[in-house]
C-alpha cells in the first residue's frame, strides 16, 4: 500500500475515532456545563495548538515536507493557540472572553481548512513520512480540534433559551 494511501486512510479513521470519542465521553459532559464552562473548557484545549511550531523543527519533521504546508500550519496553529490563552487569560472579562472565542475557533477552523489545502496542494499524502514524530498531529488532534472548533461555533451562533423566549414575545415569570 501506498504511504498516500496508508495516510489517507489514518486520516479518515482519526475523524472516525475521534467522533466516536467525543460523543460518548466528550459531548455529554460539555453539555452537562454551562455555556461559559464549555467555552472555557475547549479554549483550553485548543490553548495547545502552539505545539504545530513543530512543523518548522527539522529533526522532528523531514526535510522534504512541502514548505507551503509546514510553514502555513506552524503560524496557523501559534496564532489559534495565542487567541484561545487570551480567552483563558481574559474570563473575568467577559466581553473580551467572548470576543477571544469567536475569533479563536474562526482563525483555528480557517487554519485547518487551508493546512489541508496546502497539503495536498503540496503532496503531502504522498510524503506524509517527513512529518515524522508529528504524523500524530493531522491523525489524530486535528480531528478533534476540527470537531470541538465546529462544536463551540454551533454553540456560539445558537441563541440561548432565555433570549430565544424573549425575542419569541415571552416574558420571564418572576
């Protein structure tokens, strides 16, 4: 089998695996929290992504990994890190709070999007062995980055229940 082959089915089944995770173990809790809470929980997850530096460390990556997709994902991931450890940094202010999330999870799903761009514009796939000790990153934490991203911007752009009944002409009951 080919390494292209072999890479894309890892990919594939880190999204499985990943889904599979998260709705069992993951989803349920961070629905059992508040809004904020959750927020909270998956800014400090995606506060990690300053570790895609990697891409840019020879000895850990080959150096034959196409530039175009190291170079991209590296700044991608630094700067979605950097957004979510401002979010963590500002939770007592919550408008700043706020303002971090939103601007986190679309840098980090914009990041991920064009890092599989630039990878198989660049062939990735076929080389994916340069990435040495960081094949784990796009098998199995980008799936779950892409999926908590999707996740707190679905929660972000749904309307909260007592704003919903406002907005639907009901009045709170004191």
């Amino acid at each position: 089998m080919s390494p292209q082959i072999i890479f894309q089915i890892q990919l594939v089944l880190g999204y499985v695996a990943c889904l599979l995770c998260f709705r069992v173990y993951l989803f349920p809790r961070l629905k059992s929290m508040g809004r904020f809470e959750a927020q909270r929980a998956i800014a400090t997850f995606h506060s990690f992504r300053f570790f895609g530096l990697v891409f840019l460390l020879p000895g850990v990556v080959g150096a034959n990994l196409p530039a175009t997709f190291a170079t991209y994902a590296a700044f991608g991931d630094f700067a979605t890190g950097v957004l979510a450890i401002l979010a963590l940094l500002t939770v007592r202010i919550r408008p700043l709070f706020w303002m971090f999330v939103a601007a986190f999870n679309l840098v980090g799903v914009t990041d991920l999007i064009f890092a599989y761009s630039h990878a198989m514009q660049g062939g990735l796939p076929a080389v994916a062995g340069q990435l040495g000790a960081a094949y784990v990153i796009p098998i199995l934490y980008v799936p779950m980055l892409m999926i908590t991203h999707l996740v707190a911007l679905y929660w972000l752009m749904r309307p909260q229940a007592e704003a919903a009944r406002v907005l639907a002409g009901e009045s709170a009951v004191s």
